[in-house]
C-alpha cells in the first residue's frame, strides 16, 4: 500500500476525521469543534478562542487576546461564553491547557480552575500546565 501525508490539510478534512471518530464513539457522546471571536470596529479579530466539546466535557484549546487590547476583560468575557456552552452541551467539566512561560495560571485560577497536571520537557526548561474546573 502506498500512502501519501498531507501536512496543510483543509476544514474538510478535519471534519471528516471527526465524523468519522463519532461515528465509532456515539456511546458516548460526540465531538465537535467551538470556537468565539472578537472583533473590533473595523471588523479585524481582537480576540478568540477555539477548542472541542468533547464526551461531555468542554476543553478550550487556544485563547488569545491581542497585546493592545488585554487588561479589559475580553478574555475573561470569551471563557464565560466557552463555560455557557459548555452547560447547555451538558458539559460537567472544563479543561484548558497553558505553557509556564505564558503567565495564564494565575488567570485561570480566577476563573475556578486547578491544576489538574504538569508536564515537562519543554523548550527552555518550560512546562505545560493542565487545568480542569467543575461546571456544575
């Protein structure tokens, strides 16, 4: 067999892996991507954040909020709408991962969240921090 990597693969092939990972998981619920934006008045992303609802749990993979725009509350106003999706998705949890170096831990324990575990082995001696909080 010969097969053939793609490395910039496009939004349908990544919905297809999806489709095809709940059609084998349906027992436990399905996956699905989220994803919030926010924009400023000349319509340019200022800040977002995107992640999965995932067999009952609600995990944010990335959350960014431009440098000029940080301090005003927007990152805290993008979790809060991530933790309402995830209760009306019937989330009981909700995870979010950060590196050392960005400073996030102190940010996300306002929020509630704990830290869950730390793994090492990261550039320049750096860690990645997992962090869970109960939405119920």
């Amino acid at each position: 067999m010969e097969i053939e990597f793609f490395e910039k693969p496009n939004i349908e092939d990544i919905n297809f892996l999806t489709k095809k990972i709940n059609e084998e998981t349906v027992k436990f619920g399905l996956s699905h991507p989220f994803a919030f934006f926010i924009k400023n008045n000349k319509n340019l992303i200022i800040a977002g954040a995107n992640g999965f609802i995932i067999y009952g749990v609600i995990y944010t993979d990335q959350l960014w909020v431009d440098p000029k725009y940080r301090n005003k509350g927007l990152a805290k106003s993008i979790m809060k709408k991530t933790h309402e999706l995830g209760l009306q998705s019937g989330c009981k949890l909700a995870t979010i991962q950060t590196m050392s170096f960005q400073n996030a831990k102190a940010f996300y324990e306002k929020l509630g969240y704990q830290t869950d575990f730390e793994r090492n082995g990261y550039s320049k001696s750096s860690s990645c921090l997992f962090l869970k909080k109960n939405l119920t």
